[in-house]
C-alpha cells in the first residue's frame, strides 16, 4: 500500500512543481524531506504498535509529495540554468555542433523548402556560458548575389560549423493553443533560431560517433525508408508514426476523426505494440534455449528458460522504445517489462499494481515533465482501469474472450471520459465501437507489418510489408470516417 501510495504522491509533487508561476528553491523542499523522514523514524520508535502503520504511511505520503517537488524543482532549476545570455539574443555566432533527433522540413515564407533540427551546441565564438547546450534550427533557402543558396541533406550525428541568429524560447499562448515554451524546456532546447545561409556552411564530421547519434541515425534511415516506400499515401505518417513514434506527418484532418473516435491513442507507440514486440523476441529466445538446450549446450544449461527469455524481451523492448523516441507510453511499458524480468531472474513475482507504480516513479524520475503531457496521464490511467476490470472478474469462473474484450472496452470508455472531457474538452461516444475494430487490426496486422517493413526493409530492399499495412489502415479508416460522420459520435463540452 505504502509504494503505490508513494508513488502516486511522488507524481502528484512533480505535477503541483509544474502549475508553480516561481521555481521554488529545491534545497527548502529536500530539507523538508529529510525532516519528514526524521519525524518518520522517531514515530516509528517511540509510537504504540499500532499506531507505527497508518502514521508511517502518511508520513511516507507527505515524504514522497516534497520528494517529487524536490526533485523536480533541482531538475528545472538546472535547465533553466542553461540559457541563452541575453546580449547574444538575435546577433549572429559561429557555432559547431552535432545534429540531434529527426530533422523536419518545413516551408519558409517564401514556399521554400527549408529543415528544422536540434543541435547540440560543441563550440560558440561568444563565451561559451552564453550559448545553451541545445538549440532548435530552422535551415531556409536563400538568395545572395542572384544565387539560390538550396537547404542541403541534414543528417543526425552529423558535426557541422554554421553562423546562426539565436534567440530564447517563447511562443504564443492562446486559449487551447499548443504552449511552445514548456515543449522546449521538457526537450531540453534552450533557445531557437535560424541559419544565417551564406553558403559558408561546413559539415565538418559525417558521422560522430556515440550512443545519442547511433539512435537517431537509426530513426533517420527508418523514417527515410517509410516515406520513401509510401510516396503520397494518405496514411504514410501514420505508419511512420508507429514505427519511429514521429506524429508530425500526420495531417490535421486526420487528428480529428481519430479524436472523434476515440482511437488517437493508436497513433502512438502504446504499451501493446512495445508488449508485443518483446513478447515475439521472448518466445523466440525461448525456442532458442530449448533446442540449445537439446543439444547439451554448457553455458545455457546453467541458465533457467524463463528468466533467459524475459532478459531478450527485455532488450528488444528497449530497442523498440529507443526507435519510438521514447515516448511515455512505451517507456511505461519498458520499466514494467524490466521489472518483470527483473522479478524472473530473482525469482519472486511482483503484483500488477506495484508495477504500475514503480513504472510511474521511474518515468517521472526520468522526465519530471512527463506529467505536463496528456499520454502521461492517459497511459497509467488507462492500465489501472485495465487492472481494476480484471479485479473485477476475478471473482468466478474465466468469462470468453469476447466477453472480457467487451468489459474491459466499457472499463475504459466509462472511467477515461471525465479524463477525456478535463484534458481535451471532448469524449468519443463511439468509442468502444471504434476502437473494437481498430485495435485488432492495428495492433495485430498494421503495426507489426510496419515493424517488419521500417526496421528490416532498410536492408533487405523490402517495401511490400509498409504498402500492405498502408492498405489494411486505410480500409479501417473508411469505418472510422463512417463513424466520425455519426450524429454525436463526440461530446463536447
């Protein structure tokens, strides 16, 4: 009771940090910690022994609220730390630095196309204080002298020296509009700008090599691959989406009839796809063991089936999350998988709730601005709602698949509408029709096709398994389209 309690107050401190208009000072909220630890301590020596239980977790409650207020108030005091110095705002710098994440293309005023990137920033010409660690670029063509200077191919990984205008991060803020500034913070860029283009530009190394630029060249040569095999297809960010987690191809039109049904969450790297996928690898590590096994191979005798298996699943879903761009989801699902084969390995099981909470406290110890992101929420949500349907027909004999299929979609649909409705002023009515019919196929047929296509077909030349998933999507999409047209297919409120 205490761990789920605990982490639950540990995310509701990271979440309070972030509605703060002040960054209080972190070392007030740790030493309020140790004194509540203190107090915890003392009552647990000196109180009767009945009353040490319900005390102690309270004051565990109150100890892991300040420690997610703590720990979240270092982590931002020591980004926002890392700014940009305001005498350099909008003069130009010669910087060298390494091209990270994927690269976007964007079109500038003129109906150029230009590409917007993350740069980790090696060397600035001002002191080297003044200049943030990370910038956002954008790369425009421009014309000098009568020339039109073209945007060149932008890799991940790459070392380049260009001369920039730098500027800090701010952005609109509009009722429901998209807040720019906290995005950057979460993402670490601490200032943005643009390419002076004089055609002095030098990429200095095509490739540096470490853990960070092997990741995102990998994601690159994926992506290049998925849009490269499904030019203009309507729903190539689609499965672009599902396979490196990129959702900025995906059209506006299409955001709203997957919201109106119910079925957004599809488009991210969700928990089931990340499942699957280690579940595939485990079995397949499995088959490996036994026949090793079969044949008296000596270091894999020493080593139990199960806990063998889990440690691959566990590595193939630390690839899988790797490539999405480690999104909430799957980074939940990653820590959940880890601790299971942690609990196989050790051999003692661990019950489904504590997992849930331990992989809330993972994440937010990761990224205490997860809590600002609706997947966040929808995520764990969703999965405890899947946990308390299960509770709930644990109580007699297994019910048919299709009748727990069919409890857990109305588990889900009734206990994320007020979710819904708080994050995103509307709840899908149809639902549990939409996602009945997308989720198999999606998660089932789309998703591992793509897999196969976006992470193998790079090297074996392979294009037919990215157009068959396109196919089969856009024959769902034309069910959920029909749905979307529904009289009060949504609730808005």
């Amino acid at each position: 009771m205490s761990v789920r309690l605990g982490a639950i107050a540990w995310c509701l401190g990271a979440a309070w940090l972030q509605t703060r208009a002040v960054l209080p000072h972190a070392l007030t909220w740790w030493s309020a910690l140790f004194v509540t630890l203190g107090m915890c301590g003392v009552i647990s020596y000196v109180a009767p022994t009945r009353m040490v239980r319900p005390v102690r977790i309270v004051l565990i409650v109150i100890a892991a609220f300040i420690a997610g207020v703590a720990w979240s108030a270092w982590r931002a005091e020591t980004r926002l730390n890392d700014a940009l110095d305001a005498q350099w705002e909008n003069r130009e710098i010669e910087i060298i630095g390494i091209v990270r994440g994927l690269p976007d293309e964007v079109i500038g005023f003129g109906g150029g196309r230009g590409v917007r990137f993350e740069f980790d920033v090696e060397h600035a010409s001002s002191p080297a204080r003044s200049v943030p660690s990370r910038v956002s670029l954008a790369w425009y063509p421009r014309t000098a002298r009568g020339v039109t200077l073209d945007v060149p191919v932008v890799a991940p990984g790459e070392r380049w020296r260009l001369r920039v205008k730098l500027r800090r991060p701010h952005g609109l803020y509009n009722p429901y509009g998209f807040d720019l500034e906290p995005w950057l913070l979460e993402r670490n860029v601490r200032a943005t700008g643009s390419v002076r283009a004089s055609g002095e530009e030098v990429r200095l190394t095509a490739f540096v090599p470490s853990f960070e630029s092997v990741v995102d060249r990998a994601r690159f040569v994926v992506a290049r691959h998925v849009m490269d095999a499904l030019p203009n297809h309507p729903y190539a960010g689609v499965i672009l989406a599902l396979v490196v987690g990129d959702q900025r191809a995906v059209s506006a039109d299409d955001w709203t009839m997957f919201n109106q049904t119910g079925v957004g969450h599809l488009l991210s790297i969700s928990g089931l796809h990340v499942t699957m996928f280690a579940a595939l690898v485990a079995a397949l590590a499995a088959w490996c063991w036994t026949i090793a096994v079969r044949h008296r191979c000596a270091p894999l005798m020493r080593i139990a089936r199960m806990p063998f298996a889990a440690v691959f699943g566990f590595i193939a879903a630390a690839g899988y999350t790797l490539i999405s761009g480690m999104q909430v989801p799957a980074q939940r699902t990653l820590w959940m998988l880890g601790i299971v084969a942690l609990g196989w390995i050790v051999q003692r099981q661990v019950r489904p709730s504590y997992l849930l909470a331990l992989a809330a406290w993972i994440v937010i110890a990761a990224d205490p601005w997860a809590v600002t992101a609706p997947g966040f929420w929808l995520s764990f949500i969703a999965v405890a709602c899947l946990l308390y349907a299960g509770l709930g027909m644990m109580g007699g004999a297994r019910p048919p698949w299709w009748q727990a299929a069919v409890h857990s979609q109305l588990a889900i649909a009734v206990l994320l509408s007020p979710v819904g409705l708080l994050l995103f002023q509307q709840t899908a009515v149809v639902g549990p029709i939409a996602n009945a019919i997308a989720i198999p196929v999606v998660s089932f047929l789309v998703t591992p096709l793509a897999l196969l296509g976006g992470l193998i077909g790079p090297w074996l030349e392979w294009t037919w398994p990215l157009q068959l998933a396109h196919a089969l999507f856009a024959w769902t999409a034309i069910a959920l389209e029909w749905l979307a047209r529904v009289p009060g297919a949504s609730l808005e409120l």
